[in-house]
C-alpha cells in the first residue's frame, strides 16, 4: 500500500535500559509482541513478563477496537538483551507522538535516533496463513507451502467473513498494519502499529514477519 501519511515519526533510544523501565512501556498500552530467541519464535499478546522468557521482541499496537492510517495511535517497543548478568536491554521506541512520555531509572537516558525522519507512508505486511474454513471457536490459519498449522492472537466470528461475488467465502488472512518512517522520501524503518483480523488479500502476496 502506497498511501502517505500527515505526520512524522519518531525514533527513541536508550541503549542501557533496565528491565523495570523495559517492563513498564509493555505495561503502558502496546496489545500484542513478537517475540524471538535463537530457536523459535512467536506473535501473541503483550504483557509485561515477556523480556523474562523472550531476550528479544517488539511490541505494538494499542487497546482500542480499530485502526486507521490516517490516525496513528500508540507506540512500536523493540528489545534486545545485552547483558543477562544486570538484566539490561538495547531498546527503541517508534511513535508518531512527539510529546511522548518514557520511563526512565537511575542513570539511563532516551536519546532521539534517525532525526531526519520527515514523513510517514503506509505498510501492510501480509503474514503466512489462511485461516481453516473448518474451525469452530478457535482459528487455525494453515500454510501450504510449509505444512504447517499456525495460531494468530486473533478473535474472528465466522458469520462476519466477508464473501466474493459467488457467494463463497474469500480468503482470510493476517496482517500487520503500520508505517514506513521516510526520510527525503525513502523509507529507513518500519514501524508496527496494528494487527487486523480478516484481511482479504491474494494468497500470491503472503509473507511472514522478520526476526528483529
């Protein structure tokens, strides 16, 4: 999707972050983490005992029912462990906010990265998955390609599928919906906002989210 956005974002850092100060922009808002360690991964909710299992993740997303482009809302965490002895994290903050608040402990400090940020475009990054006609309560989105059966923090009614001119039900999909942080044009990041539910997208176009 190629639509931009009023607006600008914002890149925070602090590269010495604590798990208390980690633990507490989890708790602030974000709904759901990607989460990653050396032998597997995972897309679930967020909470804020996450970074104790996970030495890595990013969080986003917001507690509110919908998402537009064209409103941006809430705040993108990423973290990394660097030193499991003092339990301290490399951490970002994206937003569109330029007046947001960060916790801070002791001697860490948030220092602005990549200020030459000057505009916003929309991304969607389709995820790996269709979701199995045959389910009842609990959605399984299965993969063809690698055989495999997939779990998304997802709630979907059935009876709100949409449906193609045939009257059959259409794909449905997973995809996460954010911004492309420009710089004189060019995207430098990419920043996670929202995970939608019912997506209709060709199958040709699915991906899968990188590890970061």
């Amino acid at each position: 999707m190629q639509l931009d956005v009023d607006g600008r974002g914002y890149v925070y850092h602090c590269p010495t972050a604590g798990l208390g100060t980690l633990q507490q922009l989890l708790a602030s808002d974000p709904k759901w983490a990607y989460v990653a360690d050396l032998a597997e991964a995972d897309l679930g909710y967020c909470t804020a005992e996450l970074p104790e299992r996970w030495p890595a993740g990013r969080a986003f997303g917001a507690g509110q029912s919908a998402f537009k482009f064209e409103e941006p809302i809430g705040l993108e965490v990423r973290w990394r462990l660097i030193d499991p002895g003092q339990r301290s994290y490399d951490v970002y903050v994206l937003t569109e906010n330029e007046t947001v608040s960060l916790p801070a402990e002791g001697n860490e400090t948030w220092k602005r990265s990549l200020e030459d940020v000057d505009g916003l475009r929309a991304r969607d990054i389709v995820l790996w998955g269709e979701m199995d006609r045959e389910y009842s309560d609990d959605p399984n989105w299965m993969v063809a390609r690698i055989p495999q059966v997939l779990k998304y923090p997802l709630k979907i009614k059935r009876e709100e599928w949409p449906a193609d001119p045939d009257g059959d039900p259409m794909l449905q999909r997973v995809v996460i919906r954010g911004y492309d942080y420009l710089a004189g044009g060019v995207a430098i990041a990419t920043r996670w906002a929202w995970l939608q539910q019912g997506w209709v997208v060709p199958q040709a176009e699915s991906t899968s989210p990188s590890r970061s």
